[in-house]
C-alpha cells in the first residue's frame, strides 16, 4: 500500500497524500455523462478545438481538436484531451463533482471547472480504487481500508476494521458500459503495456511536468492504484520533500507496467479465471485509404505519447494549491504553461461544435492528379505518424501519392 523508506519520510503517500490524476480522472467524467443521459459508451463526442479563457488570452486545449466527432470509445482509449473537455461541457462540471462525491466517493472539494476533465482536481489513491470499483462490481461501490485487525501483544484482538458496501451508486448499464471501455485503454489503447494480465481494465494518466504518473486499473477480483512520483529535498524544509519532475515518465510506458507485473504476481499466487471481456470499438491506427484523414488525434504529452502537433502545446491544468509552482500557469504568454495561446478579440464561446468541412477538390492539373489530402507525417521518417512518433506535421498532398503505411520508426518501445 505504501512505497518509499519510513524512516527517510513517514508520509503515506497512498492514504494521506493528494495528488491531480490527470487522465486517470476522465472515466469519471464520462461516466457521468452516461448516467446524465447527455453521453453513451457507443456514441461520439465532439473532436472540435476547445479554447479556455485566462485573462484576455485564449488558451487552446491540445490533444485532439481535429475537428468532427470521435467515439467515445478512441477518445478515452487513446486519451484524447478536446472530447473531455466537451464531454464535460456537455454534462457541466458541477454535476462531475456531484456524482464524484455521491456515486464515486472522493471526499476533497474538488474544483467545478471545465479543467477538472482533465484532472487538475487533488485526490487521493485510496479514493481512486473506491472509484474504480464501481466500474468492476457494476455499479457497486466498496470503500478500501488498510488495516484489517490490531492485535495486542498477548495476541488479543484490540480492534477490526473492514470496508463498507454502498449498493447500486450507479445504474449497471453506465458502470458496465464504461468497463467495456476500460478494457478497450488496455486492449488497444494506451495501457496495452498492461494487456498481458488476466482480465485487466483501467486507465493511465501522466500530469504536468512528469510528476504524477499514473495507471488505475483492476481485474475480476482484484484493483490496484499505480502512481510513480519523485521526492526531491526541500531547501526551506518545510515540507521537507517537494514534487519533482520525472522527465520522460509516462503513465502508460512506466506505471502500466509495473502494475502488470505486480498484477500478474498477485495472479500467480491467487489465480482467476480467463473470461471474455466485452471491449467498445478499437484504436483506429491506419484510417481508411479512401477517406481524408479527418479524424486523426493528436495527443498531449501524457499517457505513453511524447509530444503534440506542430505549432501547439500541451495543455497543462492548473495545479490547485501549489503557489504558482509552475511558470506560466496562471496566463503568462511564456512557453511554460503548455497552452496555445492567442490575443482575444471576442470573448471565445465554445459553441456547439461544428463538424469540420473535407477539404476543397484541388483545381487544376499538377503531377499527382486528384483531389488534395490532409494527411500526418512523422517529421522523421515522413511515413504516416502514429500516436508514439515525437515529432509531427501535417501535409496536403493528392490522395494517390499520400503515404500509405505507418512510421516504422516510432512505437511503444
């Protein structure tokens, strides 16, 4: 339950420390939406750019904003940042901290803001597994405890304790649907590090600056709550040990994994059976060769994907509490707060979203004949770019002499 030295640092990280979830958050968020009625588990959301107003500057969301829609499925999968925040918009924040406190047990105030989509809320590990429990028992939830008994030393029986069970905090169509797509994150998702484990669902989320690296995930029988950070000495000395940066740190690269094998361990020595999990949808990796590549997904720098697009940043939530730790995060227009930013002229609205128009027919002859396509290319290779290749571009070319395969160069390495 507890990683690190005691003697080094007392500090219970797993039921006393607090930390923002990032993405790990987001199956909240969407299954809120499933109990609203305004989401489904087979349906789509809004792939459209997502602007946050800070100050006179608009900040754009990255990961995503592609234009179209996606299913809610791919969204989640690969962890799509622009669908969260319009799944959010489209169920309200306040209703997602409603139903994280009543159905899904978080306890720390969480703040109702549209960012919340994407984690900047503080919660803690023990929480999470309370969550997540509900999508493993249907609708269920069980609240986790560390102590079972305390023995005395003449081996009496001073106290017990054990978790409580709270029925049916959740329709079992909502908690099973959102199961179904947990399993996709590790079937075909960002968590496939983890698809090895018998029965494995759940979600991997990696914060600003690399210091919180996460994946929740649980089986048939059993949840475990991954989170990697790095104490570094405080030079006041109080707290005596701050949150340091893990450059490179991906939830779904270095905690999934280690999830799984402690996992599969678990399995070795208290086996469970095989079954067929119902998955929703899959990662599409390779669009059809007929169609413009409309809805190719740029993810930020979380998960196990490095960086975004050419010419936008990753998004940074703000961290709540922490004194302006990081530069740029409360409207500076200097490179530290992730954010494509733009001087506003009218206030940004994030209007219903609007599906983005294919591109015009080219006109005239040129050498490739054909219409013109937008198409991703890996900067390195020049192949089509996969969610793993670190640098990006998009390119129009005509549609027969686009690139066809995928970046050799590039993978879950």
């Amino acid at each position: 339950m507890w990683g690190g030295n005691y003697e080094r640092n007392q500090f219970n990280v797993a039921s006393q420390g607090r930390r923002q979830p990032g993405s790990a958050f987001k199956p909240f968020v969407y299954a809120a939406g499933f109990e609203t009625g305004a989401l489904s588990p087979d349906g789509t959301v809004s792939n459209d750019p997502y602007y946050i107003k800070v100050g006179g500057l608009r900040k754009k969301v990255s990961g995503g904003g592609s234009g179209g829609r996606v299913s809610v499925s791919s969204a989640l999968a690969a962890s799509i940042n622009s669908p969260a925040m319009w799944a959010i918009e489209e169920v309200g924040a306040r209703n997602v901290v409603k139903y994280a406190k009543s159905t899904f047990g978080f306890t720390n105030e969480l703040p109702a803001v549209p960012s919340l989509a994407l984690g900047t809320g503080e919660v803690s590990m023990l929480e999470m597994a309370g969550g997540y429990s509900v999508f493993q028992s249907g609708g269920d939830r069980y609240t986790p405890y560390g102590i079972v008994r305390i023995v005395g030393p003449d081996g009496t029986t001073l106290a017990r304790s054990s978790g409580q069970k709270f029925n049916r905090v959740m329709s079992t169509a909502s908690a099973t649907g959102m199961d179904a797509l947990l399993r996709t994150v590790v079937t075909s998702g960002t968590a496939k590090a983890a698809s090895y484990v018998v029965n494995a669902r759940g979600k991997t989320g990696t914060t600003n600056s690399h210091k919180d690296a996460w994946f929740a995930g649980y089986t048939d029988q059993y949840i475990g709550i991954g989170w990697i950070g790095n104490d570094v000495p405080n030079p006041s000395g109080n707290p005596p040990f701050v949150s340091g940066t893990m450059a490179g740190v991906f939830g779904g690269e270095v905690t999934a994994p280690m999830w799984a094998r402690i996992m599969s361990k678990v399995q070795d020595i208290y086996p469970e059976p095989r079954r067929q999990i119902r998955a929703i949808g899959r990662v599409i990796e390779e669009p059809d060769e007929e169609e413009e590549e409309e809805d190719t997904t740029h993810i930020d720098a979380d998960d196990n994907v490095r960086t975004t697009p050419e010419n936008t940043d990753p998004v940074v939530a703000p961290r709540i509490n922490e004194g302006n730790t990081e530069s740029g995060t409360t409207g500076s227009t200097g490179g530290g707060d992730g954010l494509t930013v733009e001087p506003v002229k009218d206030p940004p609205t994030n209007d219903p979203p609007k599906t983005k128009p294919k591109d015009p027919p080219a006109q005239g002859g040129g050498d490739g004949g054909g219409d013109l396509i937008s198409v991703e290319v890996c900067a390195d290779s020049s192949a089509r770019a996969s969610v793993y290749c670190p640098e990006r571009r998009r390119i129009k070319v005509p549609r027969d002499q686009a690139p066809r395969g995928r970046c050799p160069l590039h993978g879950p390495h």
